[in-house]
C-alpha cells in the first residue's frame, strides 16, 4: 500500500525558486508587467523600423532576418559615438551598492530589477561581441550570445527601468543606469519593438503636438472649459491667448495637465496665476501646436527625443517671444536641462529669462532659456508679490513627492517646497531616504504609466506608497504634492491601492487656491468643488 | 504549560522563523536584502511583512484568530503579495505553513498540548480562507483601478473637449409629454 502523505506534508508547498544563475535562468513574462507592443501606424508615423503588428506574448516577433546583426551593429555605432556609454558598459566593478536602490527590486524582489542586473542584461552582450575576454572566454568572462530569448529578456526589463537614476546616486563611479536602459531601448527600437504606450504618443506629439492627439481647436476648447470652472468657483474670468505672435513669454506644460485629473486643477492654477499677473506686465501665451512639455521620443531614442524637443524652440522663434516658462512636468525637465541645448541649441534667438514682474535675471537658464513655473513662482512670492490666503488650503494636510528628473536631473529640491509653504499651512516630509535625491520613483516614470502593466507599477511604487503612508498615519497627510505630470496621473492609482486616503496634487494647483484674485467673489470651494475650510455648510445662494 | 503560554515564551524564534519561510519563495539574492535591511523605508516590503506576521502571530495566540483583529495584519502582508509573481497558492500559504512551526514546537516535548493545537488549526483553516478573501479583494482592487483609469481619461478628455453632453442635475429629458 502506499505511503498516505502526513498533513504537514500536504501543506508544504515547495516555493523556492530555481537556483540557477542568472544567465541560465529563464525570463516568464507575466501578465501585469509588460505593455502591450508599437502598433505598426505609430511606427511608421515617424519612420521607423519595422511596422508590423505583433505581440510580445508572441512565439515569432516578426524580426528581420538579421535582426542580430542589426542589433550588434547598432550597439558598435553607440559604443563609437557616446563614451559614457562605453564606460558605463566598462568601468562596472559590480560592487552591489545601486542593487538595493531600485523601487521595482525593493517591490519585487526579482534580482533582474537590481540596476547592476538589468545592465548586466546588456553588458554580457557587449562582452561577448565588443570584447577580447568575452570573444575568447564567452560564459567565463561574462559574455553571451545573442539569441531571440535573450533579446526577449532585455526587452521585458528594459520596460521595467523608470530611468529614475536612484540607483546612480549611489554608484561611486556614477554610473547612469538610466543611460544604459535608453541605449537598451534604442536598440530595441532598431527592430520596432517599442512599447504602444510610448510609441503612439511619439507618433501624436509628432503629428499634433502632444501625447494625446488633441487638435488645436479641442486644445482650446478644453482650456476654456478651465476658464468655466475658474469662473465659476472665483466669479472671475481669465483669458488666455493662444498662438499670440509677439508675447513675450511662450507657455508650455505637458498635456496632461489639460487632458488628465488631477493635472487639469493644476492648469487651471497657472491660468489664474497668469491672469493675476496680467496687470502687473505679464505678457504671456499658450501654443495649440507646442502643445507637450512631455517628450516621449526620450523614451525611445535620442534622435526621437530630439525631433519632438525641437518643435518647442520652432514655436518659440516662430512667435517671436522671448523666453520659454514650462510647467509642472518630470522629464521634460531632465531634457530641457540636460540635453535641449545640445539637441536643438543654442537658442540664440532668445533672450536671457527676466521675470517682467520682479525683474529676477534667471540665470541658470541663461542657456536653454527656459524657466521652471515653480522657481518663477516662489520668485514672484520671495518679493512679496502675490496676495496669497494659505487657510484656503487648512483643510489639506501635505507632503512633497520629488518627481525624480527635476531632483535627481537638475538638483530642484527648494523652489517647489518654498512655494507649497507659503499657500499652505500644514506641510510634513516624508522621512530623508525618500526624498530630494533619495527619492523614490512613482513607479510609473519613463513611459511605463499604462494600463496593462498595473502590477508592475504597484510594486515600483510600493517604496513611495510606503513613506506616504507612514505620514498619513503619523501627521494626518492627506495630499500628495507632486511637480509631474506623470505622477499626476499614476500616483492617484497607487494611492487608491497602497493609502486610499490620501489624494494628489500639483503645486499650482494649491496655489490656484490661495491666491486672491481682484475682483473674486467670496469663495466657498477650491478648483475641485470641494467645499473649503469651513464652508462646508454654505451653499451658493447664500452668498 | 498551556500552548499560549509556550507559543508567548517561543514568539521571538518562531516569527523570525515564520518569516524566514516567507522569504522562503524569493531568490537567494532577494533573500538576504528583505532579511537584513533593517530601515523600514529602505526595505518596506521585509518591514511590512515582518510586523504583519508579528501582528498576526499575537491575534492566533492571543485572540483564537479573531477575523476583526487579524484583517489589518493579513491586508499588510497579502497586499503586497497579491501584486508580486506568486499564484494565490503561494501567496497565502504562509498562513498554513504556521501549522507546522506549532507543530515542530509541540513535537519538542510537549505532546501534552496536541488536544490544543488541533483546536489551532482549525482556527488557522478559518484564518487562511479569510486570507483569501483578502487577496481576491486585492487582486480585484487591481482590475478595478485598471478600469477606472481607462474610463477617467477617456471620458475626461471628451467632456473637457465639449465632445459630449450629459442631462444636468434636476434637468428632465421630456419636460411635458404631449404624446
């Protein structure tokens, strides 16, 4: 008769993973982390590589026949022209300090998500075709073959790097591991195999000018409907100006602000702060065709990023103004910082950034001649400028979420603090290790904010999810300020997972609230009809 | 000696215990960072499930499994379980698996207590179908936000576009019927 298994023996459920090495072990793609593939018309808009319609749960990824080669020859034009990326592929003494860093290893726990992994993905490639221990010791030196398998493998985790950079905080050769998954994906893309979530934005900010596709005349119309709701909660009537040739300053914010809650609140702050300052000389327009701060070509190439980067300063001089002011966005920062001046500069057309208001030279941006709304903000409220009621924010409780390509890219850490302290009266940190340059990613950064891939964005934003909800039990917060519009848009999905009762919000958003216009009528809510502190019993016709 | 009174006296060994069986699906690599990183922030998920065994551990001990009182621990673990790779059968199974860490205890010289720990499991058994419960609601949360997402941006977008017209409030769509 057979043994009958002993109830303990019933429940044990062997979990241990494999304990192959990395190399040998395969990669599964698993529902919930990877995002749907580039359909072929959004290839094809912009011309590149390889339209077709596929699938990433596809056996055949319909490649060309030498697809390696095309790859391999990719990989050897990079090598040749960005030396960073030669000594990133180089200078690695994998030493481990950055594999604890990165928010999708600290949620998942896969060690392919540790950054020194992820780039090892790459790295065995470079080994094994650009090297002599590599092409002689293969395995041995670190090196591997090419197969479909393994290309398989870099494309599932090169859509799991955020490009956040916490990890290079912590290299002590500074490596720049967002740089290594960028010519991940400019490989990637060599055969068309970029993700839809990224490539139909190229595909639309190319043709239109934004992510979304949004024609001018709806661009307009949903910017006036902001001008509806102002009017509605404050009695005053702003108007923007649209494609106004000879302003002197161009506005340009990412469309998420306009199209998605709750950036739409956000929009609806920079428009009351325009209108306030209109009598003070602010001589200020919007643009229907620079109508994206974002740049979702930077997700996908650099020469991409560079083409959807370069219709920012087109409009600029076609205008005729003087100066760029952007809005509250993540990696449009980073570009604009780090890489609009070698793209598409120097901007010699323009002129040196002076608020007309306080006639601050703004001289870091001397050079891409465009100024971040939240540093011209606190300038306007260092020199006392606007007419603020902070208590009309007395009924949130904030805390900071530093979007990580304005800290991490550009060292913005005090402009956005200072601005929230003054329109607010209630504002708590989270704790040190996940803020300022230490600060954890949305989870949702680089492209990576689509539907499909929930799960994955729920693990990388668990460390960010983590520090909010120790402050929301501790100080009571209950708004997320954030200056992205990426997080904008994945950061109230996370919160409605990890800390349902906290709510997020863009920074103008709160100064939209405080700031006292002339000529308002007492207001009784804030931009999102909620009643403000104190008037929750008072309806309209009371007034 | 009761089984309480040995499972308080045994807690320290046996939660670390429990939890080394949790991190007992992750890879080596993975293992050792949830173990030794002590900073809640730097490592929220070994923080999160070490106080969520910890609690849980108290509420079977302390309160025969009481639902109410184990939902806060349980939704603290499983929550983020429920968004990692396992199926559900390995994200729940360190309830069940406590059973043999009571077990192996008792078996060390205190057969005496076996009458109590069948009283346990069964607790345990009632405990582990509430952990699925838990998790359906997580995984459910998951496709429900999913959804929600879709629908703000696309129904935002065509509202603020003016592309669409809704009844308002207190609006009727046939003031008189004159049919």
């Amino acid at each position: 008769m057979a043994d009958i298994p002993k109830p303990e023996e019933l429940a044990k459920i062997d979990h241990t993973p494999p304990e192959t090495p990395w190399m040998e072990t395969p990669t599964v793609f698993r529902d919930g982390m990877w995002c749907y593939g580039a359909k072929p018309q959004n290839i094809e808009a912009v011309g590149m590589p390889n339209p077709r319609e596929w699938s990433p749960k596809d056996e055949d990824w319909k490649l060309p026949d030498n697809w390696k080669e095309i790859v391999l020859d990719g990989m050897k034009d990079r090598l040749g022209k960005f030396r960073s990326f030669k000594l990133f592929m180089d200078i690695c003494v994998r030493c481990g300090a950055c594999a604890d860093k990165c928010h999708y290893f600290i949620g998942s726990g896969d060690p392919k998500n540790m950054p020194v992994l992820r780039a090892e993905l790459l790295r065995s490639l470079y080994r094994k075709n650009f090297t002599l221990g590599g092409k002689l010791f293969g395995k041995l030196a670190g090196g591997r073959d090419l197969t479909m398998d393994v290309f398989k493998e870099l494309w599932y985790y090169m859509f799991q790097c955020s490009e956040c950079r916490r990890c290079s905080v912590f290299c002590p050769y500074g490596i720049d591991t967002a740089e290594i998954t960028m010519m991940g994906r400019e490989l990637i893309n060599l055969l068309g195999c970029n993700i839809d979530w990224i490539q139909a934005p190229v595909a639309n900010c190319y043709r239109t000018g934004n992510h979304l596709g949004i024609q001018p005349h709806a661009y307009v119309s949903m910017i006036e409907f902001f001008c509806d709701e102002i009017e509605d909660v404050t009695g005053v009537r702003v108007n923007p100006t649209f494609n106004r040739k000879g302003a002197e300053i161009l506005f340009i914010t990412p469309s998420g602000d306009v199209f998605a809650d709750p950036g739409t609140y956000t929009a609806m702050g920079y428009l009351m702060l325009f209108h306030y300052l209109e009598s003070m000389g602010l001589d200020i327009t919007w643009s229907t065709y620079a109508s994206e701060g974002g740049n979702f070509g930077f997700f996908t190439s650099h020469e991409m990023a560079k083409r959807l980067n370069a219709k920012m300063y087109a409009e600029a001089k076609r205008l005729g103004v003087k100066w760029i002011l952007g809005g509250e966005c993540g990696h449009m920062w980073r570009v604009v910082h780090q890489y609009m001046d070698t793209f598409n500069g120097p901007a010699d057309f323009l002129e040196e950034p002076v608020s007309p208001i306080t006639g601050t030279k703004f001289e870091n941006a001397k050079s891409t001649k465009m100024v971040h709304i939240c540093e011209f903000t606190a300038d306007l409220i260092r020199h006392n400028k606007l007419n603020l009621d902070p208590s009309r924010n007395d009924n949130l409780v904030v805390t900071f979420h530093d979007s990580c390509n304005p800290s991490r890219g550009m060292g913005f850490f005090e402009e956005p603090r200072y601005v929230i302290k003054n329109v607010c009266n209630n504002f708590y940190e989270m704790p040190s290790n996940t803020i300022r340059e230490e600060t954890f990613c949305c989870g949702s950064g680089a492209g990576l904010n689509a539907g499909e891939n929930l799960e994955l964005r729920m693990r990388g934003g668990l460390p960010r999810a983590n520090a909010v909800k120790h402050v929301h039990e501790k100080h009571g917060v209950n708004m997320l300020a954030c200056i992205c519009a990426i997080d904008r848009a994945a950061l109230p999905t996370l919160m409605e997972y990890w800390v349902p009762d906290v709510e997020v919000t863009g920074v103008h958003e709160l100064v939209g609230n405080a700031l006292i216009l002339e000529g308002e009528k007492k207001r009784t809510t804030d931009l999102r009809g909620e009643p403000l502190p104190g008037m929750e019993d008072i309806e309209d016709e009371d007034l | 000696m009761t089984l309480r009174d040995l499972l308080i006296k045994r807690k320290d060994d046996i939660v670390k215990e429990w939890f080394d069986l949790v991190l007992e699906a992750y890879p080596d690599e993975s293992k050792d960072f949830f173990r030794k990183q002590q900073n809640r922030f730097a490592n929220p998920m070994g923080h999160n499930i070490r106080e969520g065994i910890s609690g849980l551990y108290d509420v079977i001990v302390d309160h025969g499994c009481d639902s109410e009182k184990a939902a806060p621990f349980l939704d603290q673990i499983i929550r983020i379980r429920a968004i990692q790779e396992f199926p559900p059968s390995v994200a729940l199974a360190f309830v069940l698996e406590f059973k043999e860490l009571v077990r192996r205890e008792v078996s060390a010289g205190h057969e005496e207590l076996s009458e109590e720990v069948n009283k346990l499991e069964q607790n345990l058994d009632k405990l582990a179908l509430q952990a699925f419960d838990v998790y359906m609601g997580c995984r459910e949360r998951i496709f429900e936000l999913r959804v929600n997402e879709l629908r703000n941006l696309m129904f935002g977008a065509l509202e603020r576009a003016n592309l669409v017209s809704f009844p308002a409030e207190g609006e009727k769509e046939v003031k008189e019927n004159k049919i």
